[in-house]
C-alpha cells in the first residue's frame, strides 16, 4: 500500500486568539482528487495554506507521501511534492509567461521533470501563443492557467487549488476543469476548492464539506448530491 499523498491529523490552526480550524483531519489518497467545500469563512483557505505550510498549526501533524514534514516551511514541503495554486495566483507580473514557467520548475525527489515546459504548453495551448507576454498582460483565464501550469513545473504529487474558475466566465470555466481532469489522470492528487458544487461533484471522487474550522462530510458524490437538507445547510443552494 502507499501511503496516502496527504494525511493530516487533528490540526489546529489559530489567527491570532481565533481559534480557526477545529481538530481537523484529512487524508488524500494518491492520484485522489477530493474537493472541499463550504460557505465564506468557514477555514478551507485557512486548511490549504496550513497544509501548505503557509501558516504553523498550534497542534497536529502533516505528512505528505508518508514523509513527516509538520516542521516544515513551505519551500520544503513543495520540494516533497506539494504545490499550491492560491486565489489571487500570485503570478509574477513583470516577468513573461516563459520566464513565469521556468522559474518554477524542478525535478521531483526521483530527479523526474513529468510536466516539462512543452507539456506544459500542451495542457494549456493559450500559454504557448502567450509565451513571451508579461504576467500583468494576462485575462484571469490566462493567469489561472499559469498559475496552475507553474505548479505543475515543479513536479506535484498533489497539487492544491483554490477557488479554482473563481472570476471566470463559463468556458472558461470549462477549460480549467477539462485541464484539471487531465492532470489527476496524470496521477497528480489534488483537492479543489471552488464555488461550482455541480462541477465538482462531477470531477471529484469524494468530497469533503468544512463548517466552523470542521470536516462535517466526507463521503462520494452520489452521497452528497442525495442529501438536499446537507447541501442547503452547509453550500446554500
Ligand atoms: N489572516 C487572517 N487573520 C485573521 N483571521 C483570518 C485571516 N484569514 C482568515 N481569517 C478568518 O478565518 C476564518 C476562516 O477563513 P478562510 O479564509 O479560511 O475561510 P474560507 O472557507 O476560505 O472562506 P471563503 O469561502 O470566503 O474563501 C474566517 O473567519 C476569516 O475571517
Ligand atoms: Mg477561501
């Protein structure tokens, strides 16, 4: 057995004196695509970034491909394979789109570069065409493109995606997740936070629902599309 691409156990994470997410465990089994859902505020953004290793936990443990990186800053877990594609996308706006990509890249701990620049610009044909733009020439639709092409370049074995088409027009929309299919084909792991429950409903295998800094579901989505009281309760829709 493998182990899981992400297990994390009973974390605790504090804003200042907020307490934010509530003895919450989470696991992503490898090549796993799982999605987190809930309404504004309710810590999903605060999990990423504590997996992530943007912000220190006060309690629990992260590991990532059985590898315990709790003490870990952020460089070192992307290093062990995670990547993190944040809202915003935090793209470099005064460098091109080439020079975006390459920046990124690495080799994963096999030394192996599975998303080289021309895949890359395979999965996203917009990039190629854009290559020698700058960062602050970019549509949202491009941007989010490059921010999740350069997490690919740094060779994930999980790749987290916050508010996912958040901004994008309906085809656009379409093309991420289209893109974001192939990549957990690939065997890339991810969970996917974004406002669209019906889109993820259709790319995830199992979904998870986040209130009040807790995991309140977790289960498939035929589970989840047949409990209309949990869905008004915890997505309001
Ligand atoms: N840097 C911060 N300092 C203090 N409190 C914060 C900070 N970031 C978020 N919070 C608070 O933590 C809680 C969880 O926020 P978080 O951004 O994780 O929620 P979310 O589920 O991602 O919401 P949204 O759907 O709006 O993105 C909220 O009450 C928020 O106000
Ligand atoms: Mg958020």
């Amino acid at each position: 057995m493998n182990a899981p691409a992400i297990l994390a156990e009973n974390i605790n994470t504090h804003y200042g004196r907020s307490h934010i997410l509530r003895g919450v465990s989470f696991r992503v089994a490898p090549g796993e695509t799982v999605s987190l859902l809930g309404r504004n505020g309710m810590g999903k953004t605060t999990l990423l970034r504590t997996l992530a290793g943007l912000v220190r936990p006060s309690s629990g443990s992260v590991r990532l491909n059985g590898n315990d990186v709790t003490g870990e800053r952020a460089s070192a877990r992307s290093r062990a394979g995670l990547a993190i594609v944040p809202e915003g996308r935090g793209i470099f706006p005064n460098l091109t789109v080439a020079e975006n990509l390459t920046f990124a890249s690495r080799a994963n701990r096999k030394g192996e570069r599975p998303w080289p620049l021309d895949r890359v610009y395979t999965l996203f044909p917009r990039l190629a065409e854009r290559r020698h733009h700058w960062g602050n020439e970019l549509s949202g639709g491009e941007q989010q493109m490059l921010s999740i092409g350069r997490a690919l370049m740094t060779s994930p074995s999980i790749i987290l995606l916050d508010e996912a088409t958040e901004g994008l027009a309906p085809k656009l929309r379409d093309e991420i997740w289209s893109t974001v299919k192939q990549i957990t084909q690939s065997g890339i792991a991810a969970i996917i936070v974004d406002k669209n429950l019906n889109d993820l409903l259709a790319l995830a295998d199992r979904n998870t629902i986040m209130a009040k800094g807790e995991i309140v579901f977790d289960g498939p989505s035929a589970a989840l599309r047949a409990d209309e009281a949990l869905i008004h309760r915890h997505l309001g829709v």
